[in-house]
C-alpha cells in the first residue's frame, strides 16, 4: 500500500484507448492516455467475481476490507481513488468494457457501504480488455487480467 499512498505519477510513455466512466450516474465513453507500464501510486487486486457477472464473491471481501483500512488513512483522504476494472478477452470488447465499468462500480459500491468510504472520493473506469497484464492465451492468463486496479492521485 506504501505506493498508492504515496500517489506516484505513472510513466510517460502511453497510448490511446477508448473506456467506459461513470460521471454523475451517466456512462460516458471516453479515450483516454493509458501508460504502456505502471509504476507507483496504484496497486492490482485479485477481486473475484462469479463469470459475466459484477457480483463479488465473498471469498473477495476479505481484501476488500483491507483496502477500505487503507483507504481510511489520512494520507489517502486527500486523494481521488479510481477503481479500474479490466476484464480478460473472452467476449465482445463492447461487452467487456461495460462488464469491467459495472465491476469497478460493485467495488466501489462495497468501499461505501462496508467500509464507510466517501463516494466523492472514488472513481470508476471501465477498461475492458485493452490492458492485459499477460497475454490471453491460457485459463490462468485471463483469470490473471481479470482484476480491479486501484489509483490514488492527488485532487
């Protein structure tokens, strides 16, 4: 947790891809820098979900909880927090785009509620696909890519 609350910025080198953001209740699409490679200010979660679904699987709350401690700290109080979720490439880009947004949203759902985390203070994206962490080409790949990653930058 040390370099999300720390807010490191990312790398420079970047590229643009289209993602699905919630912005006052509305789905907005957007194309955005995304960086090649992360570095600092954010942290990957293995959130499980049950398959083509924004459910979170009990067995994910545990961490969950963890992150909202985190969250709680002070240093991290002044910071936005953007939940991204990123799917594996199973599916139509379209659908997976939309199914990582309402992911990100069950997370951030789940900070609100359990973990009395300020809903102005997260944010949600969508990424679908479009930034895998290994190639999709095995079972364990995709379960790897499946996830939500959390950003913390400064307001």
């Amino acid at each position: 947790w040390k370099s999300l609350k720390e807010g490191k910025a990312p790398t420079e080198k970047t590229r643009s891809i289209k993602v699905l953001k919630k912005k006052k209740g509305v789905e907005v699409w957007e194309t955005v820098k995304a960086p090649e490679k992360r570095t600092g200010g954010f942290v990957n979660l293995k959130i499980q979900f049950d398959v083509n679904s924004y459910t979170i699987r009990p067995t994910s709350y545990k961490i969950l909880n963890e992150l909202g401690k985190a969250l709680s700290d002070p240093r991290l109080r002044e910071r936005i927090i953007t939940i991204n979720g990123h799917t594996d490439s199973d599916g139509k880009e379209k659908y997976n785009v939309r199914l990582s947004l309402n992911r990100a949203g069950a997370v951030k759902q789940y900070l609100i509620d359990h973990c009395n985390i300020s809903p102005d203070q997260l944010k949600v994206v969508g990424y679908g696909e479009s930034i895998p962490l290994k190639p999709n080409t095995s079972k364990e790949n995709k379960q790897f890519n499946r996830r939500v990653e959390i950003v913390a930058a400064k307001k």
